[in-house]
C-alpha cells in the first residue's frame, strides 16, 4: 500500500496523454512513479513529477465516441487515444478491475508491440499497484489509461509462432536472426521481419511450456536472459533495447491477475516482442565482456543500484534497473546488476 502517495502522482499525471512532442516520445510518468513507490522511494515521487510534468502535452479531448460495437474498428488508430481513454474509464468505472483486464488481455496481447511496448509495460505498472492492494478509483483509472494506450497504438510482430523447441531462453536469443538494415524508426524495421526466412523457425526454437507454471517459468528466464544480454548489446540503442527485458518482465508480473488458460499465449506474445526488438535493434555481437562494468560489491548492491537510478533520475534507468535488480534476486548472475550499471551509463537524462 502506498499510503495514497501513488494516488496523488496518478492524479497529477492523468491529465496528460500518453505520449508527448512531435516525435510521440512515450509518457512514461505513472510507470516510473509506480517503480518509486514500491521501492520506498515514497518521499520522491512528488520532486520527479515536479520535473517530469514539464515534458508532457495534454490528453486531447475525446470526439468520437468509442462503443462496445465499434472498438475493432478504432484498434490501432493512435489519434483516436482520447477517445480510447474515454471509453475504458468508463468500463473501468463500470466493472471490477481484474474483470476488465480479463475483457481487453486476449484482446490486446497480438498488439503487444503497441507504443514500441509502453502500452503492456504501463498497463502492469498499473496491475502491480492494484495487486499491492493500492485499488482506489485513481489506480483503475491508470489501469483504463494503460489499456487506453496499449489500444491506440496497436501494433502487431509479424510471423509471430508460438515456442515449439527446446531452447532455454539464453540460447534461443543467441540464435535469433538480424535484419539487413537496423536504421529507420520501429515500424520500418519491424516490417523486415517477415522478410526473414529464418524468423519464424527462431520463435518457435524457444521451448514449449508444459503447463501455465512453465509459461511463468520460461517468462521469467526470458527476463532474466534479455537483462543480462543488455550488457554486451545496448549500447547500440540504449533505450529501445531495455525493453527486450522490461516488456517481458510486465507479462510476468500481470500473470498472477490473469485466468491461468492465458499463461501460455501471454509467453509467445512476450517473447515475440522481446525477440522483435532484439533482430531489429542489437548488433549481432555482443562487446567484449572485458570492456563492459561489473556489479557493485556492497552489502546490498540491488538496493545501492535502484538508489543509483533513482538519483539518475531517468525513466528508462528506473524501470530497467527494477527489472535487473528482480533478476539477480531471482538468479544471483552479477551481470544483472551490471547491466544497470550499463544502463546508467549509457542513458542521458
């Protein structure tokens, strides 16, 4: 619980869209407030928000309304965010939370790229608070919010197959292909992909799950393959790559809020997209281990990291450093907590 802290960030945010300036850089106040909460950081979420407010653009207002019979027809359509905003505040207003994420999961996952996968990413933020027991009117409302963007901004992997192999998760990024020409913005790299005979094949390499705990397994190796993996690669598009981790890191921690029959799709979406940004993004080779930093060698050199990126004062620094620091909780590697030190490095604020 967040003693209403949370609450109060979310309340000063929600009047801005999603996205901001004319490049569409993505909002990414509510998920980084989330992150402060939960990792103690209560007493500066407000000083971040002073800061981070000055970046963002309004939400539009909604001229178009979006029904129960028309939304298809909207999905994707990103000047239509205020009206999708619209529509799902309502619903959220209208349904238990788990209720309507149930509703929109199966119906968003195949969009999971949306908003270079800011839309899945948001929406967990949003469910990790709600799970923590923060269900007051204005985390549904960021819930809405999430799904809202997720929705507008759909957007599809192409060649998507779900894991068929028996690779372990390190071994089925090593494999993945590269596409020809990594330049250009994330829809036209994307579209390389069908171009690429060995695609498919290296989708369904991952291994199958033999059940939904293997889904949430397999998830979780994902996370922790892709956060160490930043290491050696992201320094070739320090912020884009970190979603390769933190994209399947937000599948992971909406799994407990979902019905188990969507464990196993939530796992082909998230790796899909995760594989995604890795063969169109990373080079395809990674530096040499020798040139890269080590962890820190503290006490608790997680908790000095997420301190580090709370000082940093980057979004993309704390969002990744919560997902790296989780996975060497989860796995003990030190070049999870290297990879934050990476991430700090490389990314400006």
């Amino acid at each position: 619980m967040s003693n209403g802290i949370l609450a109060e960030a979310y309340q000063r945010l929600h009047h801005a869209g999603p996205e901001w300036n004319e490049n569409s850089l993505t909002n990414h106040g509510p998920m980084a407030v989330e992150v402060l909460v939960r990792r103690g950081h209560e007493e500066d979420v407000h000083p971040w928000v002073d800061g981070y407010l000055a970046r963002l653009d309004d939400l539009p207002p909604a001229t178009d309304p979006i029904t129960d019979d028309t939304w298809r027809e909207a999905m994707g359509d990103a000047g239509r965010v205020a009206d999708w905003t619209a529509y799902l505040t309502r619903q959220a207003a209208e349904r238990p939370w788990r209720d309507m994420l149930e509703l929109w999961w199966p119906r968003l996952l195949p969009a999971i790229a949306a908003g270079t996968t800011h839309g899945v990413i948001r929406t967990s933020h949003a469910v990790r608070a709600l799970l923590a027991g923060d269900e007051d009117a204005d985390t549904v409302t960021e819930l809405a919010h999430g799904l809202a963007f997720w929705a507008a901004r759909a957007t599809y992997v192409p060649g998507v197959e779900a894991p068929a192999g028996s690779l372990d998760a390190r071994e089925a990024f090593g494999r993945l292909p590269r596409i020809a020409s990594q330049q250009g913005n994330v829809a036209s790299r994307f579209a390389q992909l069908g171009e690429l005979p060995a695609w498919p094949a290296s989708l369904t390499a991952l291994r199958a799950p033999a059940d939904p705990d293997d889904a949430r397994d397999r998830l979780a190796e994902l996370v922790d393959a892709a956060a160490v993996g930043y290491l050696g690669y992201g320094h070739t598009s320090p912020v884009i790559l970190v979603h390769t981790a933190t994209a399947p890191n937000a599948v992971l921690h909406t799994l407990p809020a979902l019905p188990r029959e969507m464990w196993a799709d939530s796992l082909t979406a998230a790796w899909a997209a995760s594989a995604a940004i890795t063969a169109t993004f990373a080079p395809g080779r990674s530096a040499p281990r020798e040139e890269l930093p080590d962890a820190p060698t503290g006490e608790d050199p997680a908790t000095e990291l997420v301190d580090r990126a709370v000082a940093h004062g980057d979004e993309h620094v704390i969002k990744f450093t919560d997902t790296a620091t989780e996975s060497y909780q989860r796995t003990g590697d030190p070049d999870a907590l290297a990879a934050c030190v990476r991430a700090g490095t490389l990314i400006d604020n």
